[in-house]
C-alpha cells in the first residue's frame, strides 16, 4: 500500500512539475482585447487586398492553411481577393 501511495504521489508530482514548466513565464504573454484583435483583422484584410503578406506581424514559422490545405502564406486567396468588403 505504501508503493502505491508513494508512486501516486511521485506521479501527481511530475506531471505537477511538466505542466508548470511547459507554461509561458509571465513577461513572455501578451494581451490583445478587442481593440488589438480589430486591428490585426484590418490589417490581415490591408495586406490581403494588396497581394503583400510581408505586411503581417507573424512569426516565421506561422502556418496558413485554406480548406483544410497547408498553403504558403502568400497563396490561395492571397492570390485573388480583389479587395475589402463590408464587416
């Protein structure tokens, strides 16, 4: 019974000691409220409308997939969107 109670515990304070290192240290996270994610959005629709993805504040390794398809970011609808509509 001891075995077991004490690998429980080693167990339960493993998995306590992962999930506490895989998480972001404080000054890493940034907030974005509505005002921020507004902006992206127009932003994203600037540079959609003008063909140039190079204007997106994205990391490199960003992922851009459309219909379920990894595409490069820069293809697909990048290609043909004529400009900005209403939203």
């Amino acid at each position: 019974m001891r075995i077991l109670t004490f690998t429980f515990i080693a167990t339960i304070a493993v998995a306590i000691v992962t999930l506490l290192v895989a998480l972001p240290s404080g000054g890493s996270v940034r907030t974005c409220d509505r005002v921020c994610l507004n902006g992206f959005v127009d932003r994203y629709l600037d540079a959609l409308a003008t063909h140039d993805p190079g204007r997106l504040p994205v990391t490199r390794d960003v992922r851009f997939t459309e219909n379920g398809q990894r595409l490069e970011l820069g293809d697909g609808l990048w290609n043909t969107m004529a400009g900005e509509g209403g939203y």
